[in-house]
C-alpha cells in the first residue's frame, strides 16, 4: 500500500460516509494492513437518535461525545457535546493509531469534533505524520480546520454520492494500492 497518502471523504449528512469509510477499513484489513483511529456512530433508542459515540478503532473503546441528556453549554442542535471526554478520547486514539497502526481512519471531522480544540490538534498532527489517512468530511462547514484540509494539496477529497457510493471504496482501493 502507498506510503503518507491521504484520502478525504465529504458528502452531504446521510450521503454514506461512514458506510463507504467501514467498507474501505474492511478491504484494507482483508489485505492484512492494521488500522487504527476513530469512528463515529449515532446512538439509536427506537427510532430516534440520542447522541453519539466515538470508538477506538484499536482498541473497540468506546465514549459518548454527545447526547440529548448531557447537560453541556456547547451544543449542536439538541444534543449537548462532552468537550473533555471528546477531548481527551480522540486525542489518544487518534495518537495510537499514528503510532501503532498502518493507515490512520479519521470518521468524522464533523460538526460536534470541531467543536474540540484538542480534536482539531490531533487531526492536524496526524496529517503531519506519514502515515496514509482515510478521513471523513462533514461537507457545510466553513471551520479553520477543513479550510486547511480542503486546501492541503496532499490530500485527494472524494464526494459520495448516491450515484457513485457502491463503486467509491474500490475507486479509494485502488488509489491507495497505486499511491495515486
């Protein structure tokens, strides 16, 4: 696989990020390469979402980030963010897998990670590293940090759409496999 290459997924909410990211961890892990990092899952009760999770792709540790029932002055629509606990959580995941993994999996730099300073850090060490990154983009955010990474010219940015979402993880897989 190619060394330091870094691949960002963006689409609209709902577009199948996290999906299509899960899909490509699954062909790279058939091949044998250790992966590492965060992913990012809504908590359903019934048919509603509640909040949401991160875990330790690693370590399969997981947090809650954000949630209907946390009492939180940052808040993203009704769902109070744990700034520490996200804080603290991203950082050292997305730290082992830099040091310990082969590909470095970054779901989601979205609207409630952003609101982390210390989530914004340790995304943009990563991105120093030379280590191959996979990361998924919320799509409508103007943050410091996406401006960064949508300017990075290091980092080759894929949409998902509902037209190409079935054939884009073996488009990534072969880009990483070639080093674009």
């Amino acid at each position: 696989m190619a060394g330091g290459i870094k691949v960002g997924i963006t689409g609209l909410p709902g577009s199948g990020r996290t999906e299509l990211l899960l899909t490509l961890v699954g062909m790279l892990e058939a091949e044998g390469v250790k992966m590492g990092g965060v992913v990012t899952y809504p908590i359903v009760e019934g048919d509603k979402v509640t909040g949401f999770k991160m875990q330790d792709y690693m370590t399969k540790e997981e947090a809650v980030i954000a949630g209907m029932k946390i009492s939180s002055r940052v808040r993203i629509d009704e769902f109070g963010v744990d700034l520490d606990t996200l804080g603290v959580f991203s950082v050292n995941a997305i730290k082992r897998a830099v040091f310990n993994a082969e590909f470095v999996i970054i779901d989601e730099i979205g609207r409630i990670q952003l609101k982390s300073e210390y989530f914004n850090k340790a995304v943009s060490n990563a991105l120093k590293s030379r280590k191959p990154i996979i990361m998924t983009i919320y799509k409508k955010s103007r943050s410091s940090l996406l401006q960064e990474i949508r300017r990075r010219d290091d980092i080759r940015m894929l949409e998902v759409t509902p037209v190409n979402k079935g054939i884009l993880p073996f488009k990534i897989f072969k880009l990483l496999k070639e080093g674009i």
